[in-house]
C-alpha cells in the first residue's frame, strides 16, 4: 500500500523541510505543531525559521495544496515525529534526556493511528527510546497489535530514521544524504524504506532501531571527541608557545591523520548534546564521550581566562588608562561560521560572561544577527568595532572576518585561527 498521506509531527528545523520535501513529491502532508505561530506563518505559506532554499519549498507547497499545518492531529498512512529531546534541566552531573515531547506526540497521534500505518520516529533520542514510544501507542491502542509484540504481522509498523542533515544544507542533504532505517520487524524497516524512497536519492541502509538509535549518538559523539581533541591541543600549544594551527596543518600532512579544528567551544543542539544519551545510559563505560564533553564544556571558560590575562596586560602596558577604560570587542556570537543560530552557542556565553563582568564596555559584531535586545552588550558594525576595540576576542570564523580588516590592537585573541 502506498503512502498517499503524510503526518509530520514538530514543525522545526528537521521537521518542516522533511514535510515540504514530502509534499515537492506530490505527497498529502498534514504538519502537526504545538506552536500556533509556527502552523498559521506555515499556512500563509511562509517559514518560522531561517534556513536556505525552504521558503521556497514551503511556499510552494502550500500554494499548491499539498502541505497544510493544523495543531490537531488528523489521520494518515504514516507519521513522522521529529520534536526535540532536550534534556531535563536538574542539578545531576549527567543530564537524563527528556523523552516528553515523544510523549506528547504519542499521546496526540495514538487516537488516530489506525491498522496498516507507518510511525517513525526521526528525533536524536537515547537508545531504546523507539521501543518506549511503541510502549505507549500499544498502552493507548489495545485494539491495535504493535511490532514488540507482533513482529512483522503488526498492525502498525514503528521504525527509528534519524536525520543527519547540516544546519545551511539541510534541503541538499535531505535528499543526497545516505538514511539509516532502524525497524522494530523487517516489514518496519521495508516500509520504512518505501516511504523514504519518495525523495532520498541516498542509500537507505537498513539496520534495527536501536542500531540506528545508537548509529546518530555514535556520529555526534565522534565528532564531538575529535573537536575536544583539539580543543585540548589548543591549550597544550598555548602553554608550549606553539601554533596549534600550523602544528594540526602538518599533522593533517600524514595520510591517516585528520585533525578538526579547535574553537571557542563546542554549540548547537546536537554535538553538544546527543553525547549526554550515550553517557546517562552508559555512565560507567561511556569514559572518553564524557572526558570529551568536559574538555568542551570548559574552553569557553578558558577563553574568557585569556581575554582577563590580556586585560592585565593591557593595563600594564597603559599605565595611565582605567579598567573601565577599556573596550573588548567580541566578533561572532553565533554558535558556528555564517549561520544566525545562536542555540548552545559558546561564542554567545562568552560574550555575555565578558559583559557581565568587564567594568568597561564590551561590544560584538554579528553579521548574520541585525539586532539584539536585553543583553549587557551592543552589537555594532565590523568597521566600528574594528576601530574602536582595545581588546578583540574573535569567536566565529564567519566569512566577512576571514581576510576582513583585523582590529587595530595587539591584543587579540583569535580563537578560529583567521588572523594570524
Ligand atoms: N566545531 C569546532 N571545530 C570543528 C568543527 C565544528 O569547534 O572542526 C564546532 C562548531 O563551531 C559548532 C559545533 O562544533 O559550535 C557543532 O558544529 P558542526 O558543524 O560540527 O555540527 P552541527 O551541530 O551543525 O550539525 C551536526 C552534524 N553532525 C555531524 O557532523 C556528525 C549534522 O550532520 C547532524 O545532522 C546534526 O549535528 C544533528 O542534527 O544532529
């Protein structure tokens, strides 16, 4: 049986593009949010969040009739849940995943669903967590047979497709980007597939759901410890009097070493998060992942160590200036190069922490940001902040900053490399 209508459950950055995707191919999509801004700007045909080429999509998509947003959720042939997994905010050493939008979207779906459906569930999620949201449609649909009961002659199909699309490129990458399909059955994943085959141009690799559950955990977490890897290099070279840049250039000379680049710290909503999965249910093995979150977690604050030490000498080498006198220029608040996104963003905590606690003032420059309300800091222009800072801490390698005007101070701390 084919798919003829499409329930996208959580309208944002992995959600909407896959609906408008789905809908591009001719698909009936209902997208169903929580958020009545986000379902009436997408009805309008417009988009609440920022990311190339979508617009057009959505736009298009509306126009033509083959997407529509509604808060209630409405029967389908499949149902894709892409909501968050944020994790809870208590005080414990390793944050627990929130599992209650999966939940939420459970509960919303479960009246609807009906025999011969697909759900799939595309959220970053803990391993296991696809089997507990099977758990409670059977708990809410005793009439229906589920596939952790049933296997492959279920009544409904529930399979666990991550997404492992790039923030900028996601509506490339939707389409290019190999899949893995993770099936409670064989029949799941066989579904599963067909239903992704509509416009995956990738492979769709077919594994079971706590394989694929674990196979998005596995990528953002091997990411995460190759960048704290030169995070840490970055501090050693500091202390050596070495340049970590030149230094990981020749390294990368070897033809098995690729080393990625140090930072500020590590942002966004995945590479620093998805690791606390494996960690909260692995603590005792999961060794590396964790020492590798720390390593990240505490660059930021050895950023704002750096600019203090510059402070002090910058007032030894102006004996007759104040501290108060002095203006630190932060360039880059985003969390990555040339993106407007400023969740988990280390280069946006270290500009606030500097604002907080520098007597004089501190400006940022952000070139994809146009204004900024209720924060101790202004955003001013490059040309401004280039003139006018005594201390430049440079946070995000934006494009307009590599080979732009380097401040005219020389106390600079460059965390990206790019004015050397
Ligand atoms: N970063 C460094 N050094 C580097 C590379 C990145 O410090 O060499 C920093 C960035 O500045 C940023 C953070 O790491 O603060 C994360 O950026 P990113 O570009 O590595 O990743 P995201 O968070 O934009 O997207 C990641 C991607 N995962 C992998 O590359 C393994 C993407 O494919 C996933 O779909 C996405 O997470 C997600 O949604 O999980």
């Amino acid at each position: 049986m084919s798919f003829k209508t499409i329930s996208v459950i959580g309208l944002g950055y992995i959600g909407l593009p896959t609906a408008a995707m789905f809908a591009s191919r001719k698909k009936r999509v209902i997208g169903l949010d929580v958020n009545q801004h986000a379902v009436d700007t997408i009805n309008l045909g417009e988009i609440h969040i920022v990311e190339p080429e979508l617009d057009i999509l959505v736009e298009a998509a509306v126009t033509e009739g083959y997407l529509r947003a509604t808060t209630v959720a409405e029967a389908a042939d499949a149902f894709l849940i892409a909501v968050p997994t944020p994790f809870k905010k208590d005080s414990s050493e390793t944050p627990e995943p929130d599992l209650s939008y999966i939940q939420a979207a459970a509960t919303a779906i479960a009246p609807v669903i009906k025999k011969g459906d697909l759900v799939i569930l595309e959220s970053t999620s803990p391993v296991g967590a696809t089997e507990q949201l099977a758990g409670w449609l059977a708990e809410s649909r005793p009439d229906l047979s589920f596939p952790q009961f049933a296997g492959s002659n279920a009544d409904v199909n529930v399979a666990y497709c991550p997404e492992r699309v790039l923030p900028g490129h996601v509506v490339r990458e939707l389409v290019e980007n190999d899949r893995v399909i993770g099936g409670m059955s064989a029949t799941c994943s066989e579904r599963a597939v067909e239903l992704y085959r509509c416009f995956v141009k990738g492979e769709l690799v077919v594994t079971n759901a706590r394989t694929a559950e674990m196979t998005k955990l596995t990528e953002n977490s091997c990411r995460d410890v190759q960048i704290a890897f030169a995070n840490e290099l970055s501090i050693i070279c500091d202390k050596l009097d070495i340049d970590v840049w030149e230094l990981i250039a020749l390294a990368n000379r070897h033809p098995r070493i690729n080393i990625l680049q140090p930072g500020p710290g590590v942002g966004g909503h995945c590479i620093a998060v998805d690791p606390w999965f494996i960690v909260s249910k692995t603590p005792s093995e999961a060794r590396i992942i964790k020492t590798a979150r720390a390593v990240n977690d505490s660059k930021p604050i050895w950023v704002v160590d750096q600019v203090k030490i510059a402070l002090a000498d910058y007032l030894q080498l102006n004996p007759t200036k104040l501290i108060s006198d002095i203006t630190i220029g932060c360039f880059g608040i985003a969390f990555k190069p040339d993106i407007d996104d400023l969740r988990e963003s280390p280069a946006m905590w270290i500009t606030r922490e500097l604002a907080k606690t520098h007597e004089g003032k501190v400006i940022a420059v952000e070139p994809n940001i146009r204004e900024i309300s209720g924060e101790d800091f202004s955003l001013v222009s490059y040309d401004e902040a280039v003139n006018s800072v005594d201390i430049a801490v440079l946070l995000v390698d934006h494009k307009e900053f590599k080979g732009g005007k380097v401040p005219k101070t020389r106390h600079i701390i460059d965390t990206k490399g790019i004015w050397g």
